[in-house]
C-alpha cells in the first residue's frame, strides 16, 4: 500500500477510536480539524521508508509508529499557533486551529493528540509487547525534555538559546524519531539509525529558515518572514540566502550517504533524494542545482 | 516504605531522569513548579494503595504508575489555570504556573508533564513488558477522548453540558484509572476495580464542589466562589449545600462496600474512610456527621 494511503487510514483508525459515545463534539472537530487535510506528512512517511527499508515485518506497529510522531507534530503547531507563542492566524492555508476554534480548544486539541499518539502505539503493540515500551520510549525522548520539540519551543522563552540545540531539539528530534521509530517498528537495531533522521531534520530545519526568509506566503499558507520580525534564530540570518542553500544541500548528501546497511538502503536512498528535492521554492531550487 | 515517600521519590526520580545535559532551565523549573511541593497526591496515593492490597508485586511498576497519574493531574491543573480558561492566579497557596513564570512555559510544562507521564511507564516496564500496554491504555483513557480528563475539560466549550458526564470524565477518569493502574501495575485483574475508583472520584468531585461554594480560600490555597462566577456545573447549585453533603455520604459507603475481593481489602478500606474524613472543611465534616 502506497505510504500515504496507510498514514491517513491509520490516522483516521486512531481517531475514530477516540470518538466514543460522551466525547465532546467540538473538541473531536478540533483534532479532526488538526489533523485533516495535512501537510505532506513528511515524519511519518520517512518512518514508514525506513520500516519498509528494514523488513517492516509488523506494518501495523510502523503504521502506529508513523501516526504517533505526525500526531506530535500535529500538536505541537496547534500549540506553538497560539496567542502567546506565534499568535498565527493561519496554517495549511486554513485559519489555525484557535481562530476557527477558540483558545481553550487549541490547548486541549493538542493535549488529546499527545495523549493519542501514544495511546495509538500502546493499541498496536498489543500483539508484540515487547515493541511497546521501545517505541514508547523513542518517541518520549523526540517530545519530551530535556532534547525534544517541548524543549525545542521552550528555549524561545530562555534569554539566550544555541541555534543548533534549538533546532535540533524543536525539529531534529521529531526527524530523528522517525527513523529510529521506523527501524524499532519493524524489529531493527534502532541506534544506527538515529543520524539520518538528525541530518534530515536539520535540513528540513534549514529549509524552513530558507522559505520563511525567501518563500511565499501564498504557495506556503502561513506568514513568512516571522523569524527577523519574532528575533527567532535562523540560519537564513546567519549564514545569509546562499550559505543557507549550500548547508541544505551538504546536509542531505550527508544523509544518504549515511543511510545504515539494510535490504531496502536503495529504495529509501531515492525517497530522501526525492523529498528533499521538493524542500524549496522553485526559484530557490534552481539557484541551488 | 510509606506511600508518600515512593510517591515523591519516583517523581522526583522520573522528573531527574529528564533533566539532561542541554534542557531549558527555564522550562525544567516550571515543571519542577507545577509538581513539587504537591498537594495531598491523593490520586497516586489511592493507586499505590490498590497495587499494596493486590500484592504490589512489582514496585517500581506501581511507582511508576503512581507518577504518570499525578504528573497527567498537575498537567491538567497547570492547563487548566491558564488564562484562557480559569485565569487562576494561584494554585496551591502560591502563583500558578503562568503566572510565575509565563504563559508559554505554563503551556509547555504542561506538555512536558503529559509526555512524561507515558515515558516513566514505559522506562519502569522495560522488565515486565506485558504490563506496558495495559497501563498505557488504562491511564491514556483517563486522560484523553472521549471520557478522560481533556474531554472533561472540553465540556466547558460546549454549549451544553451534562452534570454528571462533565465529572465523570474531569474528575472521575483519574480517579478510576489510579485504582484499575494500581491492580494492572500489580498484575491483578484489572477491570473489577473501576467502579470503585469511580465513586471515590464522584465524591472527591462533589466534596470539591461543596469546598468551591463554602470554603474559605486561605485554607484551600485557591480562590472560591468560582463555579457559580463561571456557571460551572456544581453539586451545590443542583442538589444544594445539605443534599450535596448526604450525596458525598452515599459515595464513600457504596465506595467501601464495593472494593473487590484481594489480600489487603480491610487495610484498603481504612484507607479510603480515612482519605473520605479530610475531604471536606472542619465546620462542614462536623455538619455532615
């Protein structure tokens, strides 16, 4: 089945678990409002590359593994939306979840969602209870403290952070998780596979910086420019355009060239290629070939 | 060891666990702040007593269990004080999160709590991988949609709301999860255990009601009135202050009467008398006598 059927039926599987007679309505429409339609659910399609690059003997525990991480993600921008972070009015090209909602559903949508993503992976784990704490536990680390997206967002409320620990924490990890998710899902040594999934995540990092200093408002559907007008670290603002563009594409050759010996190393070579190709801008990517 | 020291141990414990190399500090003292000095750690201390009178057979796991219930009760306090809800000002007898500290680390420490709590189960199993699952799922229900402690929650964004679904799922779910945790984290059939957690969770929930609306605020460390200031749902406003009190009566005498058959059923009950006595303030305990 092709990557993104099985994401968003897994996904839609999760939730529809949830929506039990006695659930609040307007808080169910806000995680459905969250999660549908997505982005290009980047994290858990390269969860579910390296599962498949490793065996992914047990799709079910991939496909919990996959909607687990995008789930996070899926909170954390209904979280870092809010008022007193980014105070965004909109995100996907839709209005952000505490606009079309309200505040106090914003926070609660991205409660249930953390809550979901590893009550999704204790569901799937049933049948290989091993797998249960392991994932857990790699997923934990990618959102938690002290190095996950939580810490990630909290070192904008420190007086003085480290560009590198903030992205690597606020993007990094939720990428690092995905590979590591992806090799631990399908019941492989998990550790190897743990600098792909930094290198990915600091690129993407890096090409966020790029379309928000360099991009379209429009083409993105939300506000550029908020990291000069927020005082955010960027790597546009310290290395300038061009010395942005060489990073990004020095960190994905890294990247593949770093993918862990697996039967599938070839097919998951050519999805990061193909990815990553689409991180920027059609003017941009042509600067940069 | 007694219950109140394994309970603060394994927070605290957990909570170091966490306190990395490159962790916000900023963000690791409001979590700090949201949970320590606690308040009665009532929840944890009802889990710890179920998993002592089903054998506590592991520990750790029961600790565990404990933490990840307390810290998910502190994360619902911390989100629900902000100022988008309650706007609390104090919790506890001292500034609530937000207000110590600010907004965004108010919403993030929350965050952190909720992730935690799934990551101590998950670290304290990995010796007695079935019990993983089954306590994730037992305290993610608590917790999420669409009974637990976020949909409970979420009932004050409706616009309409059901007195008893509103308790059941704000103030029940947790209460139910800490007794079925605490048989599941001993390896005791979990599923006879919910009723009891149930009632004990509706009595604490009318007793808070009845706190709410004829308490004094210095004593309970936050403010009063507040249920009929916000139109909350409230056993008072319903019942009235005399039928409020004899309904938290019949709750704590079906509570005892109904705890399942274990080793330690008689310490239990003592336990759950002794609790049900200091519910509520002195001059309303002598009238309800």
């Amino acid at each position: 089945m092709v990557a993104m059927t099985r994401i968003e039926r897994a996904m839609n599987e999760a939730i529809a678990a949830s929506d039990g007679s006695g659930c609040p309505p307007r808080l169910m429409a806000a995680v459905r409002y969250a999660v549908f339609p997505g982005g290009a659910r980047i994290r858990p399609r390269l969860c579910l590359a390296v599962a498949e690059a490793c065996g992914d003997d047990q799709p079910a525990v991939a496909d919990a593994a996959a909607c687990a991480i995008e789930m996070l993600h899926c909170a954390s921008l209904v979280h870092d939306d809010l008022p007193c972070f980014d105070n965004a009015d909109e995100r996907r090209g839709k209005p952000s979840v505490h606009r079309a909602f309200d505040e106090r559903l914003a926070v609660l949508a991205g409660d249930a969602l953390i809550v979901l993503a590893f009550q999704t992976i204790a569901r799937q784990t049933m049948l290989a209870p091993p797998r249960c704490g392991a994932l857990q536990l790699v997923v934990a680390r990618s959102v938690g403290m002290p190095l996950g997206i939580v810490a990630g967002q909290a070192w904008e409320c420190e007086p003085e952070a480290d560009l590198s620990a903030y992205h690597r924490a606020k993007t990094g990890a939720l990428f690092a998780s995905a590979t590591v998710a992806g090799a631990a899902a399908a019941g492989a040594e998990a550790a190897p596979w743990q600098l792909l999934g930094e290198r990915i995540g600091e690129a993407y990092q890096v090409a966020d910086d790029i379309r928000d200093a360099a991009g379209d408002s429009v083409d993105l559907g939300k506000p550029v420019g908020q990291d000069a007008l927020l005082g955010r670290p960027s790597a546009v603002l310290q290395l300038g355009l061009d010395g942005a563009i060489r990073r990004l594409k020095c960190l994905v050759a890294e990247a593949v060239e770093g993918i862990p010996a697996c039967p599938g190393a070839e097919d998951l070579k050519a999805h990061i290629l193909s990815e990553s190709g689409r991180l920027l801008p059609k003017g941009l990517a042509l600067r940069a070939a």
